[in-house]
C-alpha cells in the first residue's frame, strides 16, 4: 500500500541545494543559544525544508531551531522543529523541518518568493540573488565521498 502525501505546501526540489545557517535556540522549551552551523536545503516550501548536515541533532530533545538563508536578496530567518531524521551516511543526516511561522506577513512573502524561485528555477539551475551552494559550501558540509544528487 503506497503512503499518502500529507503536505500541505507545495514543495520546490533543488537540484543544487541552498546554503543556510541554523542554530538552536530552545531546548524543551528553555531558551539557549548556540553557534550558527551551515546546513544545505535540498527542498524547501512555505511549510518546511528537507535538509542535511553533518551534524546528528537528538530528535526527542524538542529542539526550537532558527534558519537564515537568502532568496532574491532578502535574508530570512524562520524558525522550525524537527519533524523526521535520517542517517545517509556515518557522516551525514537528513532531517525534515516543520516551520514554525506566526507572522503572516512573512509567510506571505516566503510563500511569494517560492512561487517566483520555482518559476525562474524552470530555466535555471542556480540564481545569484538566492544562497545556492558554492563548492566551498558543498565541501563544508558533505564528507567527499557523497554525490548532491
């Protein structure tokens, strides 16, 4: 029996992924603040992104995480939860996020900019106004032996 979709949001794959800092700034509900660590977006929606890192975040701890990346020369910083995580490889995870949006405004404009990201990302692979991955990126984040794809 296939799963059911259950997104709300539609969802933008990238073929190269952006780049973007996160740090926690909750832990069961206490606040905390730790140093910025870059992460690559591999998928992104109003709703949330898919993303990997090498770091192993615990999934049970109820982490509140911020995210700052840009699209066409606006810096945003959303936070999110995670939803679901995934170890690709002994150095590298996968982890669903669920953005944690209050403000209408700003998800009015993430969902304004998405809808112009997946129309020109239809004749382009990579634009300079938004954070794509450099290979300097790409090399902070992935252990050597993995392929983006």
């Amino acid at each position: 029996m296939p799963l059911s979709n259950n997104r709300t949001y539609f969802r933008i794959n990238l073929q190269i992924p952006l780049s973007a800092m996160f740090k926690i700034i909750g832990i069961k509900h206490k606040d905390t603040d730790t140093n910025y660590s870059k992460i690559m977006i591999k998928d992104i929606s109003v709703g949330g992104i898919r993303m990997h890192t090498p770091l192993d975040l615990p999934v049970q701890m109820d982490l509140l995480l911020e995210f700052t990346f840009q699209l066409f020369h606006n810096h945003l910083k959303i936070l999110g939860t995670i939803t679901r995580k995934n170890k690709l490889n002994p150095s590298l995870y996968e982890y669903g996020i669920k953005f944690s949006i209050v403000d209408l405004v700003m998800e009015q404009a993430l969902a304004s900019h998405l809808t112009l990201l997946g129309t020109r990302l239809k004749h382009t692979k990579v634009l300079a106004s938004c954070s794509f991955c450099s290979d300097e990126d790409l090399a902070d984040i992935l252990p050597q032996q993995y392929d983006i794809k």
